[in-house]
C-alpha cells in the first residue's frame, strides 16, 4: 500500500501530488535503514548511512523539482535532524563524504552561509593531500561546481569562491577559508600541479597500470577540477579541451567505425570514468549557455558523441531532449534516434525518442488550440500522432521493450 499510485494510469501526467512517497511506503523505508544501521559497524555502517542521506536529499530535490515550500520546509527539518544524528556516530566523524551530503543538504534548502561553513570545516579537518587525496579532491568539486552555479557570468571569475577552492586543493597545504582574494602567483602554480597530475594519472591509464578500482573516481573527480579551474582561469575551450583529452585516453577506436555504436568502448577498468566525465562535460557546455553567448552545435556535438557510447545514459538523454527542444527541425534528432534504437540493446533511447515526439505534439498542441475570441482552432496533427503509435510498436517488440511495465502504460495512456 505504501506505493499504491505506481500502477495508476493518472501519474502518467505527474500530478504535483503525485510526486514523492507515500506515508505507508515512507515508513517502511525508514523502518528498514533503522534495523539494518544496528546490524552493520565500522566502514559499512557509514556507507549505509552515506546512503540514508543520499535519499533524504532525493526526498529534497523532488520536494524543489515540485515547487511545495510547505513541504520542503518540513522535509528539510526532518533531514537536517537526521543527518546530524547520523554525524554524532563516532564511526561518522571523520568520513568525508558524509559531511559532503550534509554540506549538499543544506545548500539545497538554501542555507548558504551554513552550507559553506560546514564544507570549510570539512576541508579544514581533512588535513593535506590535495589532488592526491581522493575524498578531498571529491569534496572540493562539489563545493566548487555549487559556487560556480551562483555566478551570474564570467566577468570577475577569477577571484571567485570556486577558484579559491580548486586552488588551495592544489596547493596540497592546510586549506583556509576564502578572504575575498585569490593570489594570481598561486592559480599559475595550481595550474602547473593540476596539469602534472592528470598527465600522470592517464599515462599510467594508457600504460594499462589499473591496479586500483578508485584510480577510476579519483580520475573523474581530478579531471573535473582541473577542468573547473580552466573554465574558470581561461576560458570554456581550455576546459573542453581536458575533456578532450582526458576522453581520448579512455576510449577505444572511434565509435563511427565500430558496427554496434551502443557497445563498450572504454579502457576495460574504466567505462565507469568515461561516462562520468561524459556527464561533467555536457553540463559544463550547457551551464556555459545559460550564462553566456555560445552556439548550440558543441553540446549538440558532444551529446551525440557520448550517447553512442553510452545508449543507457539518463542525463544524457534528458541533456539532448532539451537541447533539441530548442531547435526547429526535428529530423536531425529523429535521424540520432533511429541510429542509437536500430543499434543498441537499452531501452532508453526508445522511451526518450517517444519523450521527445510527445513533447513536440504537445508544443503544436497548444499552439493550434489557442483560444481566438469564440474560434478554437481544433486541427489534429496526425502525422505527430502517426510518428509517435509506430514508435511505441518497434518499442515494444524490441527484447527489453516487451518486458517494461512502463512502456506498455505509456502506450495505453498516449492511446487514452
């Protein structure tokens, strides 16, 4: 009973009640984190509780997507206490990426000031290590990419928060909290460090020397600071650049001349870092174009690219829905479309090419039925409609396509 709406035909329109748990579901959930926290200690008992805070944040971020501020002010008190409770635990105090989600918690319930007191005092207790300290590298992405959200342009980046951070992580010294200044001797150094560090993880990649599993996060993390403090120091191409690069030497031969594009195509410990790194890249290019003047044809680019070696990709996808969206011509897309479905096994493509259909009907939709005085405009589009009945068909005699829940209850509600 806890998740009675799930098999209704009207959350199809996620009705804003809709959305979130329900109260029986909800105390399940909780009741199962509190008897298996007695069960496990050490280690395990911290990364379950790592895990407890990360869905307290997805109840936060549905809580915004949702735009219920009772709710949220609720949630948010609920989520602080618990989260508080969880760093008492003597095992709890010292692990990083804890205080990180705690620090992340209360970013997005828009306590700022606390946020960074909180991500400052993390970084303070973490002593040194800089780049080389996984957690700590880690820790300062994520508190970098949140202050670089809040800057309404470029101009004055330089002697930004964000840049403060990437640079006293590079400084491998005992980080101080921002003054209001940043020392331009100390980026050039940050600079030359960042530079000798990447170079020397992917040397070791290339020279096949993947001896540890969490050489893979520490890459993404690593690469995605250096490319952090570019974007901010010189420019979106020096920052597209590392990408660049960093891609070239996890990937395998060029995926236009492999005959299944969907397959893997990454260093055999790494496809994990290419499709990470994939993600911060396209996020940058999409971040870069809402605060600036910048063509649409790189993230286009780099989306397409990503998504034939990842077919399986949610941001991804939902990244080139929205930048589709904003073009007129649909055959470019539809044509994507066809390629990644025809040639890869997952399911996604398929459900984010009928997506992208439904939202262009819906577009035209509202455009012809708008009212005009007593005359309503009421001419079908059956070409739209035609398009998106013969996707959901292949759709559903694909192999995985035949099993999916989902894509038949799409298919009767779009019938309906």
């Amino acid at each position: 009973s806890g998740f009675n709406s799930i098999g209704h035909m009207d959350t199809m329109q996620r009705r804003r009640h809709h959305i979130g748990h329900y109260k029986e579901g909800e105390e399940f959930i909780q009741n199962a984190f509190q008897v298996l926290f007695m069960l496990f200690s050490g280690k395990e008992k911290s990364n379950l509780s790592a895990c407890w805070l990360q869905y307290e944040i997805s109840k936060i971020i549905q809580c915004l997507q949702t735009k219920r501020k009772k709710k949220l002010k609720v949630q948010g008190r609920k989520s602080k206490k618990l989260a508080k409770n969880l760093l008492k635990a003597p095992d709890n105090r010292n692990h990083l990426s804890l205080w990180k989600l705690y620090a992340y918690l209360e970013w997005l319930l828009g306590n700022i000031d606390d946020a960074r007191k909180v991500f400052d005092t993390a970084l303070s207790t973490a002593g040194t290590g800089g780049v080389k300290n996984p957690q700590l590298c880690s820790l300062s992405l994520l508190y970098a990419q949140l202050e670089l959200e809040l800057l309404e342009s470029l101009e004055g980046a330089l002697m930004s928060r964000a840049v403060h951070i990437l640079t006293k992580l590079a400084e491998n010294g005992p980080y101080v909290p921002y003054s209001g200044q940043v020392v331009s001797v100390n980026i050039l150094k940050a600079r030359k460090t960042y530079d000798h560090e990447v170079q020397d993880y992917l040397n070791k990649i290339s020279a096949a020397n993947q001896d540890q599993v969490s050489d893979s996060n520490q890459l993404v993390n690593l690469v995605g600071c250096y490319a952090l403090f570019q974007y901010l120091t010189v420019g979106i191409d020096a920052a597209v650049l590392i990408y660049a690069q960093a891609s070239e030497k996890l990937e395998v031969p060029d995926p236009k001349n492999c005959e299944n594009p969907g397959e893997n195509l990454a260093v055999p410990n790494f496809p994990a870092a290419l499709e990470e790194l994939s993600v911060l890249h396209t996020n940058l290019l999409r971040f870069h174009m809402k605060i600036s003047v910048y063509p649409l044809g790189p993230l286009r680019e780099a989306l397409a690219a990503a998504l034939k070696r990842h077919p399986h990709n949610l941001a991804l996808w939902r990244s080139y829905v929205l930048a589709q969206r904003k073009s007129h011509s649909a055959s470019k897309a539809r044509r994507f479309f066809d390629g990644i479905t025809r040639s890869a096994r997952s399911l996604e493509p398929w459900l984010f090419a009928i997506r992208a259909e439904q939202m262009r009907k819906t577009l035209i939709d509202t455009v012809q039925r708008a009212d005009v005085g007593e005359v309503h405009a009421t001419i079908p589009e059956t070409g739209l409609t035609n398009r998106i009945i013969a996707l959901f068909e292949h759709a559903v005699q694909s192999e995985n396509g035949t099993h999916c829940p989902l894509l038949w209850r799409m298919y009767l509600h779009f019938l309906v």
